[in-house]
C-alpha cells in the first residue's frame, strides 16, 4: 500500500516537471487515487481492529460464563482455537450462603458498555448504602472489600486497599468543589 502511494506520488513530481499545465490535472488525479487508497486502507484496518475486538469480547464472555458455570450467551460465540485474550476457567468454589436482600448480578451484561458499568456500581453502591442503614464508610468498605468482609469484622476492614479507598473518597466527598480553570485564550 506504501510503495503504491509513494510510485503514485513519483509519477506525480515527474508530471510536474515535464508539462506545468498539464500537471494540475494529473496531480488532482493522482490526489483522488491517493485519497481511495487511504480510504480502502483505514476501512481494512478497521474491519480487522474490529474482528479483534470481537474476539476478546467473545473470550472474555465465554471465560466469565465458564467460571460461573452458566452457557456463554448466543450474542458471544465460544471461544476460538486462535483468540487472542481468553480467560482461564476459576476453580469450582463451594456454593454460596445467600444473603438476605442480596442481589446477584446478571452476568450477561456488557462489561465494556461504559453505561452499563456506571449503572451497575451505583445500584450496588445503592443496595450497600440501603444494607448498612445509610454509613457511608462501611458501604464504601463493602464496595472496595466486599459486604461479607465487612460483616465478618464488624466494620470496614484493615486491608490497606480499602481503608484508603474509603479515606480518599470521604475525603474527596468533605472537599470544597475545585474552582474552574480560566477559559485559555
């Protein structure tokens, strides 16, 4: 694709040179040429950046569905021999006790729909706010950590993660809100 566009732009400088009048034609000729073989270009770059999106999309859904034991969805086809990002399947884990209100995220959602993500964390924020009678510390500590770390110790647990996670988010929630840069000239 280089090597045409550079011969193209060759025979372009050498129109030039021989016939001034007649080069304005033929550069604007060789121009358009130029512009259908970029535009051909980014299409197949595109198409191919897409594929592998596709891919790990599918991986990453066949993987996540593996380790939950439930049957990857119709919208994300199995994993191929040749994807580029799988995930390993998790070890079987003992079953869960259920917890009372406890809601268990459907696993069929988009993890990179940037919507979807946003939703998710503030309903289960949400339900930690509604579970811990409205303390913040402790529903933050559970979103970081986990609710039944939170409930095993009574509080927000010592794991440094998390007690700066919840530190940093009091801390951004007590400050003033930063004044607006001046516009740029």
């Amino acid at each position: 694709m280089v090597s045409a566009l550079a011969s193209l732009l060759v025979s372009m400088a050498g129109a030039q040179a021989t016939a001034p009048d007649a080069s304005l034609s033929a550069a604007a000729s060789g121009l358009k040429t130029a512009e259908t073989l970029a535009d051909k270009q980014r299409q197949v770059t595109l198409a191919a950046m897409q594929a592998s999106i596709d891919k790990q999309r599918a991986a990453i859904a066949a993987g996540m569905a593996a380790s939950i034991g439930k049957q990857p969805s119709a919208k994300a086809p199995a994993t191929a021999p040749d994807a580029f990002f799988t995930l390993p399947a998790f070890p079987s884990l003992p079953p869960l006790i259920p917890l009372q209100n406890a809601h268990i995220p459907d696993a069929t959602g988009d993890p990179f729909d940037i919507q979807e993500n946003i939703d998710a964390g503030a309903r289960f924020l949400k339900q930690l706010l509604t579970r811990y009678t409205g303390d913040l510390p402790l529903a933050l500590g559970a979103y970081n950590a986990g609710p039944g770390k939170v409930d095993e110790v009574g509080g927000v647990p010592a794991i440094p993660e998390t007690t700066n996670y919840v530190r940093e988010i009091l801390r951004k929630l007590a400050a003033p809100p930063a004044d607006p840069k001046p516009p740029v000239k």
